[in-house]
C-alpha cells in the first residue's frame, strides 16, 4: 500500500474530516469505518485498510462525548408500511392499527416516525437499500401483506429491532405479531355448523399473503371437526367470476352458508354482495353470508355481517410493546398472536330447506 503523507502541521484533536482527507475518501465513509459498519454496507477492503491507516498516522482516538451521544437512543419507534398508499385515512383497513400504534407509544414515551417511501413510489421498495432510512429510528414497525423478505430479512440479521404486524414465519429471526386468524375463522364455521348448514363456500382472492393462508387453515380445520362438507374458492378477478349466476349454480348444489376473507380492498365480500343482490337473493332468508373480518367504511350503511373483528388497536399496541422489549431486554415479551370477537352479526341464519 502506498504510504500517506501527513499534513505539515495540525493543532488539537485530530478530527475525522481530517482522517478522509488524508484517506482520500468521504466523512461518512471514515465513520463507517471506525464505528465497525455496524450497518453493513459494503466497503472495498483497500477502502478500509486506507482509513484505518490515515486514523493511525494521525493518532486519531474517537471523542468519548462524541460515541456516548451515537449510543444514545432516540426514543424514536419507525413505522414502515408496504402498502399502496400509507394507511392514514380513516378509511383505511390499517389505520385502527396506527391508532393502536400511536396510543400504546405515546404510553411508554417514544414518537413515532412514518416511513412513506414505499407508499409514494412504489417501485423504490424492491431496492436494495430501500429499507436502510428506518435505521433513523432505534427500531421499527413493519405492516402490509406482501413484503420485500430478502432487505427485511437482512435488516434483522443485522442486529436492528423490527416487528412485523401480521405473521411471518417466513423469516426465522423476525418478531410479529398477529391476530389469530385460523381460530377466529373456525369459530365462524363452527356457528354455521350449529344453524344447521352441512356444506360452505369460502371466497378467497388469489393471494398467497399469510392472513389469507391461516384463514383458510382455520377454515379446513374447522370442516374436519364438525363434519361439514366445504370447498374454497379463489378469484383472480372477484367482480367478474362471483357473479349472481354463480351463486344460483351453489344453491342449486346445496350451498347455503359462504364466507369472505377480509383484505385491503374487500374484493371478495364485495363480489359476494353484488352477486347476492344480483341473484334476487338476501341474506339470512335465502342464504347465510359471513365476513372472515370488519366490512370496510363505505359499507357501514349496509346490514352487520356475521363474522369476526380483529381487534386491530390492539394489534397495533401489541406489536409497540413487543419492539420496546426488544430494545430495552433483547427479546420479546408477550404473546405473537391476538385472540379475535366473534361477531354475531345480522347475516347468518338457520339453514333454509333446499
């Protein structure tokens, strides 16, 4: 390596801005460096050798006052959402969760920062780096059925506090928490079971999101233990293949009871709706309906439907309180998964006679 050559003169404290001038390379680079890129991000070898070098010729030793300021936290929870849009409109299917969020933070201390890189382009989420600002908070929350797994999965591996709001078993290292799904959808299915229907439909989009995947376990296995016969259908498209036709094609089979997960945009319990009404059909007269979630805010007007709330403040409290105990003990403290209510709702209904 070629030797470096020292400034003439210098008074004081050597500082890092002279270590990068003498190295050739950026401040910010030097402190990656003698901070032990604790980040992980990639430096040539030669870069590192070079800053080491320049740090030893000058005789630089880190501030004290300085590292003990770096160390500090800031009290500072990030929330990151891979959603289409950030969830703050009250309309929104995860903004109760941010109510959670906010309430259980503010009850402990800390501010909340809101990641909407994601949200406002959403083509910047798939890059490599497209995670590292999070770093800005001493841990963060991450919400949203499809995530880039690979940069989260390598953001927990090296070493920074994170939670998931959903399941994502996925990845080893990864804290979630997550409403049980599975045994709040076998509760509706049992429900049914008990107004007499034999055989149910559950409506699905084509999504291999986790929530989707334990509702329909929690479906099947609530078919196993009551004996009734059922079968799960998943719509690319709802609006056009869950049509009134399509229902009077389930009836004249014996169907009588369908249910509809709960998603972002409620595609499957819309189609449903329309194709009931289209069919000349009402719910529970003619058949039962139930909603494998909340119905969204522009359906309120419309009648209950029977099912199950996600108690998603909670949700959102239960996922602060598992990142603080990350940050204060190093690992999580309470239950992943938040039990669900049934919803009796005004949709479901005796089993009409064929």
């Amino acid at each position: 390596m070629a030797e470096i050559r020292l400034p003439k003169a210098r008074r004081g404290r050597p500082r890092q801005a002279e270590v990068a001038r003498l190295a050739g390379v950026s401040q910010t680079t030097v402190s990656l460096v003698l901070s032990g890129n604790k980040q992980g991000i990639a430096l040539h070898p030669d870069t590192r050798a070079r800053v080491l070098q320049a740090a030893r010729q000058l005789g630089y030793a880190p501030d004290p006052a300085a590292q003990r300021l770096a160390a500090a936290r800031n009290d500072l929870l990030g929330v990151f959402s891979f959603t289409a849009t950030f969830p703050t409109d009250v309309a929104h299917s995860y903004y109760p969760i941010l109510v959670g969020v906010e309430q259980e933070a503010v009850a402990r201390g800390y501010d909340l920062v809101l990641f909407t890189g994601s949200s406002s382009a959403p083509a910047r989420a798939g890059r490599a780096d497209a995670l590292d600002r999070v770093r800005l908070a001493d841990g963060c929350l991450f919400l949203g059925r499809h995530v880039p797994a690979d940069e989260l999965r390598r953001l927990v591996e090296q070493g920074y506090p994170a939670v998931h709001i959903g399941r994502r078993d996925e990845l080893d290292s990864l804290a979630w928490v997550g409403a049980d799904y599975a045994e709040a959808t076998a509760e509706v299915v049992r429900r049914l079971a008990a107004l007499g229907h034999r055989h149910v439909v559950l409506v699905c989009e084509t999504d291999e999101a986790l929530a989707s995947t334990d509702r329909e376990r929690g479906f099947r296995g609530a078919l196993a233990q009551t004996g009734l016969t059922g079968e799960v259908v998943r719509a690319a498209d709802p609006a056009a293949e869950i049509t009134g036709e399509w229902v009077r094609s389930q009836l004249a089979a014996g169907v009588r009871a369908f249910v509809a997960e709960e998603t972002d945009t409620c595609a499957a319990w819309r189609a449903l709706l329309t194709a009931v009404e289209d069919a000349g059909l009402t719910a529970p007269a003619d058949l039962s309906l139930a909603l494998l979630g909340a119905p969204p805010a522009d359906l309120a007007h419309l009648p209950e439907p029977t099912g199950f709330d996600v108690p998603k403040a909670e949700l959102g409290a239960a996922a602060v309180r598992t990142l603080t105990a990350l940050l204060t003990a190093g690992a999580a403290d309470c239950s992943p998964l938040v039990p669900c209510e049934f919803r009796p709702g005004r949709t479901a209904g005796p089993a009409p006679h064929p």
